[in-house]
C-alpha cells in the first residue's frame, strides 16, 4: 500500500480483500508505507484486521525527503529508488507477491520473494504531469509480472497505450460492501428542495471544476435545488453565491444514508478506472449521471444512468434536468439501476483472485 487514503477507495479494496483470503485460510502480510498509527483510523469503521500489518519507514531519510521535495518535477526527480529499497528490505518471504501499484509492484518483481503480480487499479501514466515520472511508471507495466486489472477500460487502456494484453479471466472488479448501500425507505427526501450529490475531490481529473459549472446551469433554471459534496478534501474557492453544502469524509454507514438523502447522484471524472459512487449510488436506488470512463462493466446509457461526456458542463447539466424533471425516466433509471447484477463483492473478488493465483504458480 502506497499513498492511499486507509479507509477508502484502493486501499479499502485492499484491506477488505485481504481479510477475506484470510477467512479462506490464507496467511496474508500487507507491507505499507502507512505510519503505524494510522491504525487508529480503522477504529473509526469498525474495521479489524485479520491480516499481518508490517510497516515501512516513510520516505526514508530527513534528507532524502527533502532532496526528493525539491526535485519533484525535474529530470532529476529520484523516482521511487529509495523507497523500493526500503520496501523490499521490509516485505517478507512469501508465494505470492502483489504491488498494487507501479512502483510497489517494481518493488516486488526486484525483490525476487515469491511470484510477482501487479495488481492494477488505474492507469497510472495519465495522472502524473511529468513526463519523467509517466515514462518510469510505463516501465513498470513491462516487467514479467502477472497482470490483474479492475475493469475492462483498464484492460483496453494497456492495450491501446502499452500494446501489453491482460485476459478477461484476470479482470477482477473491486468489491463493495453491500450491506450499506439499499434504498432506505425511513429516509424522506425533501420535497421542495431536490439534492443533487456529488464526490468533491481536487484536482483536475475529477472534475469538481465541472460539477461546479454544471449546478451553476442548473441553478439558473431551479432555485429548488442544492449540491452536496462528500468528501475527504479540504475544499476551498467553492462559489458562495451557490447553494453548497460540504459533507467531510462520510463512511460506510453514513455514506449509505447520505445517497439516500439524494434526487440524483453526478460521478464528474474526466477519467476513472472504476468509480464506486455510480453503482453505490444504483444500489441505493438513485439515479445516476456519470462520464462513461470506467463505468463500462455496470452503466448503461438511458437504461440504468445517463453516461455523457467529460469535461462538458452543459451536457451533464442537461443530465441532471432530465432526471429532475421527467419521473417516467427517473422511475426507470432507479429501478433498472437496483437490478444491476450486485456481482461487485468481495467473496467474488476472491474468488477471482484465487484462481488467478492457482493458475500462475
């Protein structure tokens, strides 16, 4: 585990899955970057580990923080070589080995400890803004690792950028806790003011910069609405002549009563391997607008979400008013929306992972 925030997103898909192949008899050692005392923050969803936790050092020395710091964007930039060193030095023996993401799964191919896998959650390469960094982390992706993806666009985008093939049998679909995402009856929206919810996060590839502009175009037409964002950044520079309230970091049980306080629910991404909100939200009996990366294996267009382009405002404001406004689609899009395949747990994804791993060793 690299850099992730502990309670969500990959690294919650981590921390779940491991648990699970312990269930099923496995020993299981998750080697992180996290301090020791990020711990804590488990407490705070009831999480308990069944797995060995072993701790890396952060960033290596005080001066090598700082060296890295000052480098970050230069041809110079030391890449992950310090912290691979420190990784290998710190993960154990073992049969199977998985870095889940480029550089740990660097890290464990030059480790030699067990059978190397990289088990993808996004492409990486188009998130960095340094060409340096994009360059190395391609790299990565050809080492002889064995390759599991999450979904089918993370499948397609190897192949169209790297010319590398990952088989439909090794996609495997992040697992969801379903036990929190249901229509909640007892919960009654409000009549007179429709919600529109969102994930707020910075940075540019998930356009907040666009939900902004699209409730603007919204607003504009119906003063009877409102949008709220979860979630785990600070937020700041948001419009104050808007109706916007901002939700920090709700999880599980919140976040489950959170979309059912929703009218319709707008995944912004310019571009996503697999984004949970859509099909949380689907499960949780709200419609769904959502750009059409990475909701290929669940979303279809008109039949369980509107899918419109990124980056284009307009057409995700138009999105939100269909559903605003025509209960026929609204009616539909929630109950075609319940009935996608609830396929997405995590008895399946190890299931999948199992025979992924009896297959390559």
């Amino acid at each position: 585990m690299y850099g992730f925030n502990i309670l969500s997103g990959g690294a919650r898909t981590v921390l779940e899955l491991a648990n699970k192949l312990v269930e099923r008899g496995h020993e299981v050692t998750i080697t992180s970057f996290k301090h020791e005392s990020e711990l804590r923050l488990l407490k705070k969803i009831n999480f308990k580990a069944l797995f060995k936790f072993n701790f890396a050092p952060i960033g290596g020395s005080f001066s090598y923080r700082v060296v890295k710091r000052l480098l970050r964007g230069s041809v110079f930039y030391p890449y992950h070589y310090v912290d691979n060193r420190i990784l290998v030095k710190k993960m154990p023996e073992c049969d199977i080995n998985v870095g889940t993401m480029s550089f740990t799964a660097s890290a464990i191919y030059e480790s030699g400890k067990g059978k190397p896998f990289h088990h993808a959650m996004h492409y990486e390469p188009i998130l960095s803004d340094n060409i340096n960094i994009r360059h190395l982390i391609e790299e990565t992706y050809y080492l002889p690792t064995v390759k599991i993806v999450n979904s089918s666009w993370l499948q397609n985008a190897i192949k169209n950028y790297l010319d590398i093939e990952v088989s439909d049998e090794n996609i495997v679909h992040p697992g969801f806790l379903n036990q929190y995402f249901f229509p909640r009856p007892e919960i009654k929206k409000n009549p007179n003011k429709k919600r529109i919810l969102s994930l707020g996060k910075k940075g540019t590839n998930k356009g907040l910069a666009d939900i902004l502009a699209a409730f603007r175009m919204v607003y504009e037409k119906n003063k009877n609405v409102e949008l709220v964002l979860f979630t785990g950044d600070k937020l700041i520079n948001l419009p104050d002549d808007l109706p916007i309230v901002v939700i920090n970091s709700p999880m599980d049980e919140e976040l489950g009563r959170l979309y059912n306080t929703a009218d319709v629910l707008v995944c912004p991404s310019w571009l996503e391997s697999f984004p949970a909100p859509p099909i949380e939200a689907m499960f949780s009996g709200v419609p769904v607008v959502t750009t059409r990366f990475g909701v290929e294996d669940f979303a279809v267009n008109e039949e369980n979400a509107l899918v419109i382009d990124p980056k284009v405002p307009q057409q995700m404001a138009n999105a939100i008013m269909r559903i605003l406004d025509d209960s026929v689609l609204r009616e539909k899009l929630i109950e075609n929306g319940l009935k996608t395949p609830n396929k997405f747990t995590y008895d399946a994804m190890a299931d999948k992972v199992e025979k992924i791993f009896k297959s390559n060793i």
